[in-house]
C-alpha cells in the first residue's frame, strides 16, 4: 500500500463527495465543511494516487477534535482510519485528542477501539434516542 495522508483541496470534493456522511449534505452542514476545507481543516488519506478517505479537525475545548473522518466504503478494513487518526495523533495541538460518534455508530466505535481510543464520556438530546459518546486518546 502506498499510502499516506495530505491536505484536502477543493480538487478533492468529487472523490470525496462519492462518501460524504448523509449528515454533512444539508446545505449549512455543506457550507461549514467546504469552510473547513478551505481552511486547511481536513485532510485526505491517499491510497495509490486516490483518495480513500477524509479526516475534519477542529478544536474542542483547546484540544485537537477529529470532527468528522470517512472512508470509502470499497477501501475499509484496510487501515486508511488508522491512517487518518494517526495522523490527527502527530498534529495534536495538547497531550491528547478528542473525538465522538453516535451511540448506534458501531463501525467507529470498533475503530475507535482498535486504535486504542478510550471513552469518556456520554452527550445527550444531540440526536434524540442515539446519545454522542465522547473518546479520547493521549498520543504516545
């Protein structure tokens, strides 16, 4: 695998657009996301010249947040997550970074997990019924 990750351009948005979580097309979430790639927030995992996935990463309370992060369905389970994390990891802004997903989001939950993020904690009415769980990870 010749992998690796960059900074996401506007050149990326229709490799990115083909996976872009549901929760991101209503046109304010869009406006805020292509905000964020203007501003140098997200960055891309590249995977032999193409892009497999896609990281957006904030500040929460001072710490690094990684806001939202996606890979194409045909490339998980292939390591471009970890990819990703890692490199919200190197890139922390303190001695640790935050992230969160839905309580239903069992897939992140399993990432998570084998990237050895820990739980935190739990907000909830963010999306009734499906509480936001909180997980932090120190960078070794």
């Amino acid at each position: 695998m010749n992998a690796g990750v960059r900074a996401a351009c506007a050149d990326d948005l229709p490799a990115i657009d083909a996976f872009i979580p549901a929760f991101l097309e209503p046109p304010y979430k869009r406006g805020r996301f292509l905000r964020a790639l203007r501003d140098g927030k997200v960055v891309v995992a590249i995977d032999e010249g193409s892009v497999t996935g896609f990281m957006w990463v904030n500040e929460f309370f001072g710490h690094t947040f990684v806001n939202v992060l996606a890979v194409a369905p045909r490339q998980r389970r292939r390591g471009h997550a970890g990819t990703l994390l890692a490199h919200a990891e190197r890139n922390a802004l303190t001695d640790r970074v935050f992230t969160s997903t839905n309580a239903s989001n069992a897939a992140m939950h399993a990432v998570l997990k084998r990237y050895g993020w820990k739980r935190c904690g739990e907000v909830g009415d963010l999306d009734l019924g499906d509480p936001e769980i909180v997980y932090v990870k120190y960078p070794s």
